[in-house]
DNA sequence: GTGAAAGCGCTAACAA
DNA sequence: TTGTTAGCGCTTTCAC
C-alpha cells in the first residue's frame, strides 16, 4: 500500500500540489483558491484518510511545535504528576511534548537531551538528575530554550521554577521544634540531588538556629526500599529521635513500613512527617503532616517562561532574562506530629 | 547561528556527503572507509557538537522508531506505571515512546492517533476511552501494528493484553461472600470504559451465581471525588451494605474519605475492598484487601506482541495472528474485610 | 486563482 | 575507498 501524500491527492484530484497544500493547511481563502478546488481537494484527502508527514513538515519549517520535559523517574507519583499537567497544558497551547525518563542518571540525562534536540524541539524542560552542565551549555550554545523545573542550577544562565526546598524543610523543623521535639532524624533522597540538598540545608538551618545537639541524615535514595532501611538502621542507634522527618513521601512509605514493622505507633511513639503532601497522606493509618508542593503553579509558570523564550527567541535571537522563581510551600498539618511541650 | 549537519562536516573536512553520513552510521568499515578519513570526520562531528535531524531521517527512511502510546489519564498513577515500564522497555530496546493522554476521552483519543500517526511511529499501544473503533480501524488500514492493553474490543482484529477484570471483580466478590457477606455494594468506574464493565459483570456474575437479593452498583468515574460522592449517596439508602467494593484504588480513597467523614470504620462497621493494590495499600488506617494487577507483565507482554508485528510487518505486510491474552489477578488479603459469618 | 520548482537533511543505488 | 545524485513529503518564492 502506497502512503498517502499531497501528492496522491493531488494526483486524484488533478489539482497542483501547491494548491493542495494550500488547502489543507487552510489558507485557501487567502490565496483566493476556488471554493469548488478546494471542496474537491478537501473531499478526497478525506476520502483517503490524509494526514500531513510531521517529518517532511519538520524538516522544511525547521519547526516541530513540540517540547521535551525530562524527568528522573515516571514510577514516582509526584514526576508523573508534572508530566501530567505539562502535558495538558502544553497540549491546550497546541504544542506537544516529548517525555524523557532519565532515571536519576546523569548520563541517560545527556543522552535523552541528545535525542530530544535530534527530533528538533523548540524547547526543554528539565529536571536535572546531576551535577553535569555540559549538556545544559551545549542546549544554551545552541540557543535552546530551557527551564529547569523543581531541581536548578542557580550558576547557570537558565531560568528556573521551583518549590523553595530549603524553606519547606526549614518550616517543617521549626514546626517540629514548636511542638517540643528536640531529637528529629531526617530521611533524605538522592545526596546527589539538589532539592535534596536544599531540605536537608533547610533542616540542618533550623536545628543549628535553635542550638539543638541532635542532628541525623541517613538515606540517598527518593525510593520506599531506601526510606525503610535507613528508618531500620536509624532505630538501631543508641540515641532515638521524637520525629522523623522524611524527604519525600516515596520515603515515608518505608519510614511507616519500618516503624510498623518495629511496632512503633505514630504519633504516640515517635512523630512523623513527611515533603510531597500526595493525595493519600490523609488516608493513612495515621494522616501524616507534610510539606504541599505547588506542583501545578510550578508547572504552569515553567510553561509560560519556556514559551515566552520560545516566542521571544524568534524575533532577535536571543534568550529572554533569566527568571529564578522559587515558590515557598506550606505545611498541611494532620495528625502525625505529636506535642511533647 | 546555522545548523550543524552532515553537510557542514563534509565542508569543513573535505569529505563527501556520502562518507560522512557512512562513519556517522558506524558503517565505515563495511565501505572501507579509511581510518584517517573516519577519524577526521568523527572529530570534526565531535567538535561542532553535531546531532543528526530525526525529521531528515525519518523522512528518508520512511522509519522513526519510535512506538506510540495512549493512555486515558497520565495523572492516574495506574497508567503511569504503565508508562514508565512501557518507556523503559522500548529505551532498551532501541525505541523510544511518544506518549498521548486522551483524558477518558474518545476524540481526544482519534486526535492523539492522528497526531502519533503523522508523526511516524511504527506502532502504537491503546488503552482505549470508549466504544468507537473507527480510528481503529483506519490504523490496520495502514498496516500500522496496534495492540490493546488493560481495555480491548474483542470484536476487533487487534490483539490485547490484559488484566482479567471479570475474573478479577468476581473471585473478590466470591471472597467477600466467603466471609458472610450478603450485601456487598459496588463504586464503579467510568460506565462507557470496557474494563469497567467488565469488572461490573464479574461482581454481578458472583452476586447471581450466589443468588443474593442485593445488588448496588453506584458511580461513573475513576476518580476519587467520584469515589467520595457515590458513597455519600450509597450511605443514604436504607439498605446498608456490609461490603463496598470500590473498583480502582482512585474510587477507593474516595469511599474511605466518605465512611470517615460519616464516622464508619474500616472494617468493624464495614468492611472495604479494591482493584488496582497500589503500593500505599499497606499503610492505610486500615490496610486495604485488593486485586492485584499484573501490571509489569501485561506492558511487557504487550510490547513483545507489539515489536513482533513490527518486525513481521517488514517480512511480507501483512499482521501476525491476533493474540488474546488474560491475566488472572491474585486478591492480596489485607484487613479491611471483616469476617460476619 | 493556480502552478513549477527549489530545497529542508539525510540515505542509498549506482558510479568510478 | 570515495563521490554523485535522486528523492523522501512538504512549503514557499516566484511566475503566469
């Protein structure tokens, strides 16, 4: 079976390719194409079940109106949730997006980076897995758009939006130490990674600030298996914490595992909380206070700056001011922090 | 700034176009292309940070590998799951995935078709939205490979994968009878959606086969809100339940929110069952008893079925057998359903 | 109102 | 061992 183009319709309809083209990108009128052209043109592309070859209209405009998002993992809820609503949005404005997973991987980072650029994007949203930037400047080099999403490098020339992750675990802490607890551990994910970084800045900000002599990081993994190893290996230690502040919501599941496991009841043993605020925090055992990501604004805004370069770029060549939103997260409070005044 | 292509390196090194694009393809050797000749262009490539045009190949080779997929909700972290396995299957494999949401949505779901059919792929995995197949069947017109995954027309000659929903609804129902319970109320999904229904048809098959009076099936969406009114209204009859059903663990958070708010618990006032066993299951104030789906074979599966017609395709254009594969779910058994026997 | 022809970047048949 | 050239499907300039 022969594939369909302009040209078969062409051909069936003894009419120009031109003229065909015309017709079916909808500007007829403005080429004053006769109504009965381009009702023949158009009943036969229908007949055939035309649709346009991205890859030939790609090559010839230079243009795909599509957009890259690379994420480190789709398996966690609050990636695909990004995904989720990057997708919608993008769709609404008639772009369409190209996913990338990059698995925490630095290296599988550059080389989505490299498959994305090939299939001519106008634009990338990344969530950096590394501490790489080559692949970042070789975007830049190529006068690329791009945003960093959640994760950032403050040194670089590219705007970012982002939960402020510092100022979420920060709060969180100081909310902990509020309530009387003096001994909180802290589960982290990837040491790696920069928001993870941040938190734990946050978190050792607050204890250092309120002179407390406790202070314990375990964990390098945003991933259950990780939070409840460490939570095991945590309650193996002479001196044992009030509260236990997980990194991530992925964590926490381990954390409840573990603690559960041990028969540790929360809050009445050991207090809880956790960054992510997912939907089912409510539902659990014991509902768990935790830092709410403003996944959609975040997502939204990173769209409307990539888009605003996207557009911008076109008309003089260069990139647009470099933005740094950072978006300050509050506190959901449940039932898991337990007042030890 | 120019593009960087084939064309360039062959200037800057004074090699043909032809030879380029040789050692850009590995295929030196085989024309026996000189080392030195090999080397120059490699670094001159290297150098200028070259990334071949996917449009250009595309359009030449008439091949894009890559592979399609649609799902109904990318925020449903059921299909997302799917996702992430299918997108790391086919990265292994040398494919990679565009991904389309059709937001339970059946023109959406023919707008994603064309869209991914315009842009080449050689196949595509559905998770259909509704009934109409027309755009289904405009893709075996074209000899493109389909296969259906979680929900499938059996009617059509397209081969599916999935879980079994009948058999999966109606061995908990027969448990849930097991247990003493008479009257075991249902929370579907979206009434159009064929594993939905199907889901609804075990749960009334065990109900008859049982012989039971009562019969309840409420709801019309996986979505938790959904969830939370329809159990609302279901606690509003004057014939109780013992037993709710709640068919996707979206539906099931909703149903506890309800039976909190309403001051029932789970599962001494009633008990609670659900489809899908996402992973927070376990950590619920009452962790949860629910259908287990294979979720990790039926994606692999799928793409194996998938890739196998791509191949064959090339072989002599026409499709390979239509395989109908179904997958029992196991219960797992958790302690939301209370024994009234 | 319509059409011819060039060219986007790449590959492969054919030539040398 | 390397190069010439046609052509994938489409848009657009220029011409009539």
């Amino acid at each position: 079976m022969k594939n369909i183009t302009i040209k078969t319709i062409s051909e069936n309809t003894q009419v120009s390719l031109t003229t065909v083209s015309r017709v079916m990108n909808g500007v007829a009128e403005k080429y004053r194409i006769s109504a009965k052209t381009a009702e023949r043109v158009l009943k036969e592309a229908e007949k055939l079940g035309y649709i346009p070859n991205q890859s030939a209209i790609n090559l010839r405009l230079k243009k795909s109106f599509s957009i890259g998002l690379i994420v480190p993992s789709l398996a966690n809820p609050f990636f695909s949730t990004v995904v989720s609503i990057v997708n919608k949005t993008l769709h609404e404005k008639g772009y369409s997006l190209l996913v990338a997973d990059s698995n925490e991987n630095e290296q599988t980072e550059i080389d989505a980076v490299k498959h994305l650029v090939s299939r001519n994007i106008e634009g990338i949203i990344i969530i950096p897995s590394g501490r790489k930037t080559d692949h970042i400047n070789q975007l830049i080099k190529r006068n690329l758009p791009v945003v960093f999403v959640d994760r950032y490098f403050k040194e670089l020339p590219v705007s970012y939006v982002s939960t402020d992750h510092f100022d979420g675990a920060f709060k969180m802490v100081e909310y902990l130490i509020s309530r009387g607890h003096k001994h909180i551990a802290c589960i982290q994910g990837g040491r790696h990674v920069m928001s993870n970084q941040e938190r734990v800045n946050g978190y050792k900000a607050a204890i250092s600030k309120n002179g407390f002599g406790y202070e314990y990081v375990g964990g390098n993994s945003f991933t259950m298996e990780d939070g409840y190893l460490e939570t095991k290996l945590l309650l193996q230690q002479r001196e044992k914490p009030t509260a236990i502040f997980a990194l991530s919501d992925t964590i926490l599941l381990g954390v409840l595992k573990a603690l559960k496991e041990d028969g540790y009841q929360v809050p009445d043993d050991i207090s809880v909380a956790s960054f992510d605020n997912s939907i089912y925090l409510d539902y659990l055992a014991c509902p768990v206070t935790s830092i709410s990501q403003p996944i959609s604004e975040i997502s939204q805004i990173a769209i409307r700056l990539l888009l605003d370069k996207v557009d911008y770029q076109g008309k003089d060549g260069s990139l647009s001011d470099k933005q740094e939103i950072l978006i300050s997260p509050s506190i959901i409070h449940r039932k898991s922090v337990k007042d030890i005044l």
